[in-house]
C-alpha cells in the first residue's frame, strides 16, 4: 500500500475520532442541560430549609430577650406551591414553637386561576401555625390580583398590617412596635402609607416603642424610607434571585428589588433581612436556592 493511500486512511480515522467526539461532547452538554432543567424545575423547587438568625440590639430587654419571629414570603400557591408543600410548611414552622409569624406577601401566583377549594386547602393549613402573641400579614404585588387576599388571611388568623401597626407587649410596660407597609405597586404614596403609624408615635413622645420592625414587599423600598425609624426590616419578593450560579451569584433581579436582593444588608444601625421565599412565579424553577422561611432569634445584646 503506498504511502498516500496510508495517508489517506490515517486522515479519515482522525475525522471518524473527531466526530466521535464531537458526538459524545453534545450528549454530555444535552444531558447537563436536560438534567440540570430537570433537576432545577422538580427537585430544587421542593424541600423546605430554614435559615435561623441572631439578632442582636441594645434596645432589647429583659422581658423580649429570645424573641422568636417566623418570617414566610413569596408562597406563589398554584405556581410550584400546592397544599401538600403549604402544610408541610406549616408544619416546620410550628417546630421553631415561634412568638410571631409574618407573612410578607404574593400568596397566590399572578398567573393561577385560584378556586373556592385551593382557598379552602389554604386557609386549613395556614390555620394550623400557631404562635404564643400573633401572626401579621401585608399584601405583595401578586395580591392585589386576588380580591379576597385579605379575607382569607384574616380568617387563617392573620392580622392585616397593611400600612398599619400593632404593639406587642409581654411582661411589662415595654413594647415593641411592628408595622407593615403594602406592596408598592398599589400606586399609593409613601407618605400615605407610613402615616397612621408616624400619626401614632408622635402622640406618644414619652412611651415610644423600645424596638421597631417593619414588614415590606420589595426591598428596594428601603432607599425611600428614614432607617432611622426601624432597627428591623424584613422583606421579600427578590425570591434572592430565584436562580443563583455559583461563584456569579443571582441571575434572576425583580423590579423594585434590583439593588436589595440578597439575604442580608446593615444599613446603618438597621437590619435587613429579605426572604428567598417558598415559591416561583415567572420561571418555574429553581437552582442553589431551595424553598425556605426565615427564622429569627432577637435578642439583648
């Protein structure tokens, strides 16, 4: 055999070789893609994590020392969520034995058609949280597509604190003040919002509240608001991006929450805390960002 034709062969085995490999290159690629999708929309969606603080502030006292706040946010019922997961849910929480349970908005997804027996599955379930002083809620945009959000909620033994506020007291005189400001995208202004509550504290210059939360949807609603009035901020909406690749961090930024997104921020003397929430709206998926509800320790510092 001469010396071309061996070059020939030797040419077309390399070629063979090539696209083997090129073959094997796209199954691989394709079956990272299909099972990262997979894994992402079926698994990464489901399971429930809970992510404990400590928090810690001079204004605290004796009487508040290990105060116990659930936070639940962003359920998005009919998207990813269904009345298995909602009192699986409940569940866990009533494990933390929590003072407070808030709820900070979007119960039921924007685009789920909710039916008289989903609002019967959800009101039992959020029925079973129990706490030892109170369970509040504010609406977040998604809300506002479904008329009886409030209703619901209240007859699941939520208080309503839509720019509102409530005191809770223990022990003695010392009170806390916790106050909810409802989504922003109901179009109401700010000042209007907040001013029940401001209306509140100015009658009461000598018996001010000794620490003050504050309920909100979207956390960027923070760069709008005077911290100095809240030692507490607790939001969610972000989902803290939904979808986070390591090393890069969320790819997935909501409007009204593209600069506070993350799980915590200082902002001066303030703690911000946003929730990574239950379920998904938009995109059905999930990645490095299981389901979970924030759970709170406050205590003397």
């Amino acid at each position: 055999m001469s010396n071309e034709i061996l070059e020939i062969e030797d040419i077309k085995k390399k070629k063979r070789k090539r696209i083997k490999h090129i073959i094997l290159f796209i199954i691989i690629l394709t079956s990272l893609i299909c099972g990262t999708l997979y894994y992402s929309r079926y698994v990464a969606t489901k399971g429930l994590l809970v992510k404990e603080y400590g928090i810690y502030n001079v204004k605290i006292t004796d009487n508040f020392n290990g105060l116990k706040i659930v936070q639940i946010s962003d359920i998005h019922y009919g998207k990813t969520t269904n009345k298995k997961d909602l009192c699986k849910l409940a569940n866990k929480v009533n494990l933390t034995k929590p003072d407070i349970v808030v709820f900070t908005g979007d119960l039921v997804d924007k685009d789920y058609k909710i039916t008289s027996n989903d609002a019967n599955d959800i009101n039992v379930c959020l029925n079973t949280i129990k706490t030892t002083i109170g369970k509040y809620t504010i609406s977040g945009e998604d809300d506002y597509t479904y008329s009886n959000y409030i209703p619901l909620m209240e007859s699941s033994g939520f208080i309503n604190l839509n720019d509102n506020y409530d005191l809770i007291y223990k022990t003695d005189l010392n009170y806390i003040l916790i106050e909810g400001i409802s989504s922003i995208s109901n179009k109401v202004n700010l000042e209007d919002k907040i001013k029940t509550t401001n209306d509140y504290l100015l009658s009461v210059p000598d018996n001010l509240p000794i620490y003050k939360i504050l309920l909100i949807h979207e956390g960027d609603l923070v760069s709008n608001l005077n911290l100095d009035n809240y030692d507490l901020i607790l939001a969610g909406h972000s989902h803290n991006g939904q979808i986070v690749i390591p090393f890069i961090g969320n790819i997935i930024k909501y409007k009204d929450s593209k600069k506070y997104n993350e799980n915590y921020y200082k902002l001066n003397n303030t703690d911000l805390y946003i929730s990574s929430g239950i379920g998904t709206t938009d995109y059905s998926f999930r990645l490095f960002n299981k389901p979970s509800f924030n759970f709170y320790r406050v205590m003397k510092k």
